[in-house]
C-alpha cells in the first residue's frame, strides 16, 4: 500500500489556481524531493497534505485511508508532521530542555510537575536519544538563541522527531545555511530516512542536494505537475530543463 495518495488534487485562492488536478503517490520509506520555480505551488501542496487548508477538489489520501479535510492536529496525531519556513524553537532554553519539552508534549506529560522518577528518565532518554539522532550532543547545554541559525533549524528537526513521523514534511530544510550546516541537514535527513525509515517530501532549490539526496524528483510549474522520476530522468527532461531557464533562484 502506498503511505500518500493525491488523486486529482487541486487547490485555487480566489481567481488563482495555487494547483490543478495534481496526481502523486508517495511509497513507504521514499526520500522525495519536490522542487519547482518559485510560486509553482510547492508549498501549497505541503499546507493541502498537512490540512492547513483543504484541498478545492481532489482526494487525499494517507495509508489507504481518506484524509481529505481532516485538521492538522488529526493529521499530527497520524504521524503527519511538517516543519515551517520559520524557525519554532524556545530561544532561551538549552537545546537539551528544548527536546526535553518537545518530548514531554509528545507524551502529553507538560501539566505533570510531579512526574515520577521513572516518568523523569523515560523522558531523559527520549530526549538524550534525539540529541544523537539530530548530532547534537555536543550543543546540549548550549542556548538556542546563541546557536548559528543552521543549528537552531537542526534542533527544530529534533523537536519534530520528538512526534513520531511517518510522513515529515519539509519545506526548504537548507534554506540561508552555509555550507558547513547545509550538510548537516543533508546528512540528518538522508539518515533518518535510511535508518529510520522516515518517508520524507522535501521542498528544495538546490540542485546538488537534490540530485545527491532524492530516490525520487517531483517537479511543479505553475501549479501542475510537470515531470516525475528518479535524477537521471529529471535531469535529462526537456521541459524541465525549460521551465528553469532563467526562473532558478
Ligand atoms: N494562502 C494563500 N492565499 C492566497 N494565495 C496563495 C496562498 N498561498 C499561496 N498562494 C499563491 O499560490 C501560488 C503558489 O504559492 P506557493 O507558496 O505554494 O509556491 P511555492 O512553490 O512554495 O513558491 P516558493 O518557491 O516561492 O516558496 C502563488 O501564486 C502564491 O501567491
Ligand atoms: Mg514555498
């Protein structure tokens, strides 16, 4: 069973039409890019899968079951978690007690206070487990706020596998990295997929992360879908290639 199905998914704010009539399928354990100039509707498409909004016509739906118009706190719940352009951490907190509260939501612990000792560790190692998962034990006792600004979107990652994920959306997961940083994402990414088996859509512009990271490319131009299929395929696509000339940020 596929984990994503779109059949005929479209989505217009008044007169525009963000996206038409999109069929896309996403298999367990694929790491799929989704990439298109700028206003192609990628990030549309992440709000209509994660029920920011519903989708104006079309089904969606999410292992086998109809998820079309279901909120996001539902769709959270189901495992479907999405990151934001914006960066969602506590600034004044370490990046360890930052995982620590992430985890405690995540086990509807918050309004405990007098958690058990045996509460406490469970939650300890939770927390310790994703500080390795997203490498950064080293940082653990650092502020958020004093990380580079790469580091504080690798410790959002951390709080959105504190979820669960089996389907984790991210939009522009590199974007305003250096280069250093850009390859920690990458390398965080490519191993929580691999080990983890985390079905991921990502949204990129770059095309060395693309080609070096995706199993599969899904390209958007204008709100349709234009080309799917594995790098080679992308890359060699005419009307790919034609709809970057010139729109390539
Ligand atoms: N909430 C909204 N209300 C009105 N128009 C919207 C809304 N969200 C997106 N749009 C429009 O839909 C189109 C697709 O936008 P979207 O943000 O999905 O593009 P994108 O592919 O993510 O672009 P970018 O690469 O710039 O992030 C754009 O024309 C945008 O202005
Ligand atoms: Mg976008």
């Amino acid at each position: 069973m596929s984990l994503l199905e779109l059949h005929g998914v479209s989505r217009s704010f008044g007169a525009l039409r963000a996206l038409s009539d999109i069929d896309l399928t996403v298999e367990p354990g694929e790491l799929r890019a989704v990439i298109g100039p700028n206003g192609a509707g990628k990030t549309t498409l992440f709000n209509l899968i994660s029920g920011f909004f519903p989708p104006s016509a079309g089904r969606i739906l999410f292992e086998g079951r109809e998820i079309t118009g279901e909120q996001p706190a539902r769709l959270v719940a189901r495992g479907i978690i999405r990151t934001f352009q914006i960066t969602e951490i506590f600034p004044d907190l370490t990046v360890y007690e930052n995982l620590r509260l992430a985890v405690e939501a995540a086990m509807g612990l918050t309004f405990r206070p007098f958690l058990g000792a045996a509460g406490r560790r469970a939650v300890a190692r939770r927390a310790e487990e994703l500080l390795e998962a997203v490498h950064l034990a080293d940082k653990a006792d650092r502020v958020a706020s004093e990380l580079a600004h790469g580091d504080q979107r690798i410790v959002e990652m951390g709080i959105t596998l504190s979820r669960e994920p089996r389907l984790l959306l991210l939009d522009e997961p590199t974007a305003g990295m250096g280069e250093e940083e850009t390859e920690h994402m990458v390398g965080i990414i490519r191993r929580l997929n691999r080990e983890r088996g985390i079905t991921m859509l990502f949204i990129e512009h770059d095309m060395d992360i693309i080609f070096g990271v995706a199993d599969r490319i899904t390209v958007l131009e204008n709100g349709t879908l234009l080309a799917e299929g594995n790098a080679a395929e992308i890359a060699a696509n005419e009307a790919v290639q034609a709809a970057y000339l010139g729109s390539r940020r």
